[in-house]
C-alpha cells in the first residue's frame, strides 16, 4: 500500500533542482541516488530482466498518471505519482543500469527527480510538466533498450513474463485502492490503472506473442473486460480472476503450458511471503555490514514492494501501517541517512516483530 506519505528528505533536494536551470543534467550533483563509490555490481548472469523490465513500465505508468492528474488540476495525486519511482522503485534498478550505463543511469535519475520537483504545486505549467514528462518516458524506453539484451527484449517469452507481473501488481494495487464499489485509495486505484494499460500496451506491440489466433481473440476480449471492470469499480475479487484468466492463457508460443504453469498459476501464500521477508531482512544486514548500502537499500526495497505490499490485506490495516512505516519508512531512510549498525538491527527485530504478529493473525480461525 502506498499511501501519501512523502520523505521530507527528499522535498529540498527537489527544490533545490527546480531552483536550477533546466541544463544542469549535464552537471554532476552529490544528490543523486544512483552515485556510489561501490564497485560490487550485478553481472549480467544475475539480472532478473523481467523484474527490471517491469519497475522501468511501472515507473512510466506513474509518469503517465502524474500528467493525467496535472492536467485534471489534481496537484496531490501529481505529486504522489511523480515521488513514487524516486522513493521505491528506483533502487531495484540502481544497479543493474549503474553497471550498464553509469551516464545514463545518472542522467535518468536527474530526470525523474526535475520532474518531483516540477510536480510541486506552482513550481510548472502544464505543457512544462507535459515536456519533462515526455523526456523522462524517452528515457525509460532507453533504460529498457540499454539494460535487456535484444535477443531478450524481443523475445515473446519475456514480454509475457513481463505483462504477467504487470497484471499481477496491477491486481494488488486494485485490491488495496477499492472496496465495496468505491475508491479508498486513489493512488492504489490509478496504479492498477496504469499498470494494466502498460501491460496492454505491450502485448499489443509484441509479435507472435502466440500463434493460436483464437487465444489471441480471447485476450483482447480479456484485457478489454479488465479495463471495464477496473473503470466500474468492481469488486477486488473480480479483478484478480480476469488476471489470473489472462495471465493462465498468456503462454508463448515455444512454451508448454506445464513448463510455465508454476511461474502463471502458483501464488505465493501470505506465509511465504513473511519467510522471504526475513529472509531478505537478513542479507540486508549482511549488505549493510559490508558498507554496500546500495544493494541494503535494493533488499529493503524489494521486501517491501514485493513482498509486504502482498500480505496488507489479510493481516488488517493496523499491522499493515506499522509494518509500511518500519519497512518502506523508517529503513530506507536509516540507511540512506548512514545510521548505526546497531539501529538498522534494531527496526529489523521491530519488523521481524510485526511479521509474528502477522503470523498469528494469518494462522487465526
């Protein structure tokens, strides 16, 4: 669940690039996330491309609601879109576009933070707003093209994988923005929007993502009833099971259904989320005592975003808020901020703390 909770920490480096003329990409600010004097990068053989793939689509569907709200005039939901990739979703891809790219991944994150500092109220208009989002789009399109091979990237097999962890964030944020036929967390509820209009667009543009011309018909039947649904407020339940339809279906071509039936229809259950949870915990104070805080912030962030966002629901709003402020909060924040060792062991046990009550209340008749 992302609620608007903003790092204040971050809103003066914002305003000090919007202080700055537009030029200043090309010069070399201290701010910059993606800097780090860490020479221990991912090779090529560990990068998970589908992930990757996938944040940079969903760091997009963020832009394009950003310039959806600015144009409606709804400064909040702006901002909100356009801080989420800089607060979560852009140390998952630090490293690999680091090891990539080192200029473009410094020029990539100077874009997405001009364009927070745009999204402030009063700092732009809407055809400013509309250009820099435009140009850091360009970007994200260049960040895939860089990090993902061709042979990859061109592959139906991976642009499946892909749509298929789109449309299954998308059915998580979904479940988290609306209930009971209304939206109670507009953010969550244009992230599923988003997401599932980044999926679409990409099964659209994939040649001979599958040759039965039938199944083919069927999903776009598919997609179009999960863009109405999502558009008539229907139930979470609804959502989840045209996405599992879609994403059951969505088998390339040179792919047996029994080779990818795990990776499509196997969900984790709540309690093994929890165990990958600790687990990443662990490595990162293992990171963190190896002073590789870029990869401590990249564990952090993964056991949040793709983990504990999934087990919001059933463990109840209360564990959950705690939870989102220890982890996504609190954390990142010490280990951005070069806290103790001791203080990052210390909200680690205060989280492992949450996740035993979260046991208890999963485990509960």
């Amino acid at each position: 669940m992302y609620s608007i909770k903003y790092n204040t920490s971050l809103l003066p480096i914002i305003v000090t690039i919007i202080a700055l003329p537009i030029l200043m990409i090309g010069t070399s600010p201290t701010f910059v996330l993606a800097q780090s004097n860490n020479s221990n990068l991912q090779s090529s053989d560990e990068i998970d491309y589908t992930g990757f793939h996938s944040n940079i689509e969903q760091i997009t569907g963020h832009i394009e609601k950003a310039l959806f709200n600015k144009i409606n005039n709804n400064e909040t939901n702006t901002l909100g879109h356009a801080l989420h990739p800089i607060e979560e979703v852009l140390s998952l891809v630090t490293i690999p576009l680091s090891n990539a790219d080192a200029n473009l991944n410094k020029t990539y994150f100077d874009s997405l933070y001009i364009l927070s500092g745009l999204a402030n109220p009063g700092n732009s208009t809407t055809d400013q707003f509309e250009n820099q989002s435009v140009s850091s789009i360009d970007l994200s399109k260049k960040v895939i093209d860089t990090v993902v091979p061709p042979t990859v990237l061109g592959s139906a097999e991976h642009n499946a994988s892909v749509i298929r962890d789109l449309l299954t964030v998308s059915a998580a944020e979904y479940t988290e923005g609306v209930a009971d036929g209304k939206i109670i967390m507009e953010l969550e509820y244009q992230d599923g929007s988003a997401f599932i209009d980044r999926a679409y667009g990409l099964f659209n543009s994939t040649l001979n993502i599958l040759n039965d011309t039938a199944v083919l018909s069927q999903l776009q039947t598919d997609f179009s009833n999960l863009t109405s649904s999502v558009q008539n407020l229907e139930d979470p339940t609804v959502i989840n099971q045209i996405v599992e339809n879609i994403n059951s279906k969505l088998v390339p071509s040179n792919k047996t259904s029994s080779t990818v039936d795990a990776t499509v229809t196997t969900e984790k259950s709540s309690e093994e989320y929890v165990t990958t949870i600790r687990g990443l915990l662990n490595e990162v104070i293992t990171a963190y005592e190896s002073n590789d805080k870029l990869k401590a912030k990249e564990l952090a962030t993964t056991a949040y975003l793709d983990n504990f966002e999934y087990i919001e629901t059933p463990i109840g709003k209360e564990l959950s808020d705690r939870g989102e402020t220890l982890l996504r909060e609190n954390l990142s924040n010490q280990i951005d901020g070069n806290a103790t060792l001791d203080e990052i062991k210390q909200t680690i046990a205060d989280i492992n703390k949450v996740l035993d009550e979260s046991i208890s209340v999963l485990n509960s008749p």
